[in-house]
C-alpha cells in the first residue's frame, strides 16, 4: 500500500473459469455506499461468499456498520446449482470492492481471505457411477475443517429433501462402529438409493431408488465421524487419536461450520440422529448444541430433537441385558438362565475366582457362538473373521468386511445381509466414484465400511446421565429398537429409559400396518 493517505481504495480479485457460460452479474444496494460488487460468481460461490459475510454478523460485520460499509447483491439469472455447468459449481471468488478508508480496507482483506481459505468445500454431484443418468435429487458433497487448524478434514454426504427442502427438518445422521463410514446409512437404511443385488455381476455396483428413502421428506447430512472414518481424514498424525468426547465435540464443530456456510438451514427444525455405537457420542452432541446456543455462540441452531436407533447407552446395562434376551428367544435353557442369574448376580463382567459364573457364561458363550447378532433370524455369514471362544458377545468389536471377498458368494443359496455390505467397499474404491465425490486424492487408502483399526478410546460409559438431562429440555426423542438385535438388545434398552422416570401418557398398544399387528 502507498504510504500516503487513501481518500479512497478499490481492491479486486479474480479467480473465475473463462469458459463459464453462465454469467451472475452483481448488484448494490442504492441505499449505501461503497459497496461490494460480485460478478461472474457462480451459484455455489456467490451463496458461500454471501453465507460467510451474513454468519460472521457478530464481528467483522459490526466494523462494516461502523466504516459505513453494507453488503448487497442482486442476481440477473436464478438457476439452481445441479443444473450450472460443472465448471461453474466450483467454489470460484470474483470480485471488486471500493473502500473509502484503510480501516474498511483491512476489515474486507480479512473477510476476503478467510473466504478464499474456507474451513469448508462442498460440490454439487449430480451423477454418480452405477446410476443410470441425473441423479433426481439433490447431492452434495465436501469436506469441513475442525480443530485448532482444521486438522480434520470431515467428509459429508447432503441430501436435500424432495418434499420441501426449505420448510422440511435437517437431520444430522451419525453411524456407529465407532469407526463405521455414513454411507452405511446412506446406502443401507434411509438414503435415497441402494444397490441392485440381485444384478450384481462383479463389476462396478449398480446403484437403484430407494423408495423408503428419508430424504423424501427430510434433508439428512450425513457424516464420517470420528476422524478416520470412512472419506474423513487428518493432515496429522495425532488427531487420528480421538475418543467419545473429542469425537462429540468435532462434530458439533462440524455442524456449526456447515450451518454458517449453509445459513438457509438455519431456520429448518433440526434433528439428531444415529444408530449403534453412535447411542454414546450423540447425546453429548445434543447436549453441546443446547450449550453452545445458551452461550450465543454462532450459529444459533432450531434444536428440536433427537433419534436413536439400537443406541449402545450403558455398559453395565447393555451387557446385562444379553443373557436375558437370550433366555427370552429360547437360545439357552430355563436351567441355564436361572443359574447364570444366580451365580453371577447381574453382572456378566466375570470375576476369575467367581468358577460358577464363568463356567456358566462359557456354556452361555457356546449356545450364542454361531448367532448372527444383528439380526438373530438372519443366516451367520462370516464373511469378516468369526468370534472367538471366550469373547462375550457385548463385547465384540466391529469387524471389516474385506474388500477382495470372493464374488462367488455374493450370491449363496441363502441371502446374507453381510454379503450386501461388501458392494459398498467395491463401489466406494473405484477410481471414478471417489472423482465424482469429489474426494481428495491420496488422502486415504482402501475405503473400508468399518474401520476396526480406529484410534478410538471409549472414555464414556454411560450416556444415560445426559438423557436424564436432555429429558428436561423441552426436546422431542424418539428411542426405537429392532427385537432381534442381538448386539444392543431392547432389554437393556426398556430398562435404561425406564431408570429416567418419565411420565408415561400412553402405555403399550399394538400398532398396525395395513390393517394387521406389526407390534
């Protein structure tokens, strides 16, 4: 800068596509003067740059009002962001500014800066390998930075709902594990499309509508969380190290910069939701919202709510529930049962001299062995490595599903859920589905749907204390349970809800699909 007085300054900077053809031509407001001027600012651009200023109201805007400076923008097109050129979805910067001081100078080269450098990426992805032409819905991906120096690159699937996208709740999905990838949710349970099993032919997965798809009525965020998970990485080494809280707390980092680059949002309910292992971490992410929001930290989120599926809650209570549950599924005997109860009293954490429990919880272990644990109906596939004798099933850890599993036996005489799972890990590591997801290169291995070898310590044993807290917040929760869910029974489930002491105003009553009892 010249070292004499400015009476004025006009700053510009340029990163644009030539061959863009779709022109935005900025405005100002007539009220206000100097002004920012953006133009040849592509949809995804313009929207963040915007989103970046608006969100940031408390501090660089404030010195905006006082410099006399206001920020204003008008678009000549209106298109939405799927149907631009490609090369106009990326998250390109063009503009000039006018400044009457060197005050509002520096202001605006912090705001301009911070925005080139976002803490977030995201691009609209409106094909994807394995289907068969657009996609009919709206996809987006991208990474946002948490930590200190957005060490954690967070990989995150948004899809917008196909109802009503600016009226209909957001939901913030996490999966458990821990360390099993979003897509899991994605493709398995409420995204809007999964994979034609029965055409597979060994090649790239083919990808079909899922006609029970969520995403019909809510937009879900979907999110590889921890660090490790899934697409999700870090530039260092340690902070691949994570546990519960850290974990919890990176992803209401996670959310909160996601909701200042996505303000349109803000005014939707929000929800959380997760299933799994994610019963730990979940709760004290809602509990972090409710703080943050008491603090004034930004944004100010519309905290409605939360849901839990098969939630890993108590270590003690969920342990204890599985030789019950078993007795109640006539897997082991009444004389079993009553002798494990008595011997072990309660507590399946065997003490070694305690020779009565342990022998009983060795015959409780062989009875249960060849039980597939998430669904006890279902065949036990053993496409990852078997139990071992002696390893109480609560306390199995998650297995990978390996990626170079013979495709002979994706198509056995009886179906397999395990087998279904190992098309994610085929699809996912294919060159070009990882380039239309837009996901860093090199910046992991092999995808894996569960990572067992996450640095994960589970520091929290009980989230049970932050429902009993949640339970007084004026929140909507939602608790549900499959009844043939070996590995989180509904045992443990109904106890710890009962432990809260909640007011009952509607006892059990079958419920009906299409005219007959589904429960």
């Amino acid at each position: 800068l010249p070292k004499k007085k400015l009476n004025h300054f006009k700053f510009s900077v340029g990163l644009n596509y030539p061959s863009c053809k779709e022109d935005w031509t900025g405005g100002h407001s007539n009220t206000v003067t100097p002004v920012i001027q953006i133009f040849r600012l592509d949809a995804v651009s313009r929207h963040t740059l915007h989103a970046y200023i608006a969100a940031r109201s408390a501090s660089p805007l404030k010195l905006f009002h006082l410099t006399g400076l206001h920020f204003g923008w008008s678009a000549s097109k209106k298109m939405a962001p799927q149907h631009a050129p490609k090369h106009c979805q990326k998250k390109t910067i063009h503009f000039s500014i006018s400044c009457v001081s060197l005050m509002c100078l520096h202001v605006l080269l912090l705001v301009l800066f911070s925005a080139v450098n976002a803490e977030s990426n995201y691009t609209v992805v409106t094909q994807l390998p394995g289907f068969d032409g657009d996609l009919p819905f709206y996809l987006e991906t991208g990474y946002v930075g948490v930590g200190e120096s957005n060490e954690s690159q967070m990989f995150y699937y948004f899809v917008e709902s196909q109802r009503s996208s600016s009226v209909d709740p957001l939901m913030l999905w996490l999966t458990g594990g821990p360390g099993c990838s979003v897509l899991s949710a994605f493709f398995y349970e409420s995204g809007p499309v999964t994979f034609d099993y029965k055409n597979y032919n060994g090649s790239l997965p083919s990808l079909q509508l899922n006609e029970y798809a969520w995403t019909q009525s809510i937009n879900i965020l979907y999110v590889d969380a921890p660090v490790g998970t899934g697409f999700s990485y870090s530039t260092t080494a340690e902070n691949y190290y994570t546990n519960d809280t850290k974990s919890a707390s990176e992803t209401y980092e996670f959310l909160r910069k996601w909701l200042i680059d996505h303000p349109q949002y803000l005014t939707n309910q929000l929800f959380i939701g997760g299933d799994s292992y994610s019963g730990i971490p979940l709760p004290i992410v809602v509990q972090n919202i409710i703080d943050g929001n008491k603090a004034g930290l930004h944004p100010t989120m519309n905290l409605k709510g939360y849901i839990l599926g098969n939630p890993k809650t108590d270590d003690f209570i969920d342990e204890n529930s599985l030789v019950p549950f078993a007795h109640r599924l006539t897997l082991i005997s009444n004389q079993l049962y009553q002798a494990a109860k008595e011997d072990c009293g309660g507590d399946v954490n065997i003490n070694a001299s305690n020779t009565a429990c342990v022998q009983d919880i060795d015959y409780y272990d062989e009875m249960v062995l060849e039980i597939n644990m998430m669904q006890v109906l279902e065949a036990n596939c053993q496409v990852a490595a078997p139990k071992k004798r002696g390893e109480f099933p609560g306390r199995r850890s998650l297995k990978d599903e390996p990626v170079d599993f013979p495709i002979s036996l994706l198509s056995p005489a009886y179906w397999c859920r395990e087998y279904n799972y190992v098309l994610s890990a085929v699809w996912a590591n294919y060159n070009i589905v990882r380039e239309a997801l837009h996901v860093r290169e090199n910046t992991i291995g092999v995808w894996k749907r569960c990572n067992s070898s996450i640095a994960y310590t589970k520091t929290v044993t009980s989230s049970v204390a932050y429902h009993r807290n949640l339970s007084t917040q004026s929140l909507r929760a939602i608790v549900y349970s499959g009844d043939h869910d070996f590995s989180v029974p509904y045992i443990g489930t109904y106890n710890w809800i009962q432990s809260l002491d909640l007011t009952t105003y509607e006892s059990w009553r079958p419920w009906f699909v299409d005219g007959q009892v589904a429960g």
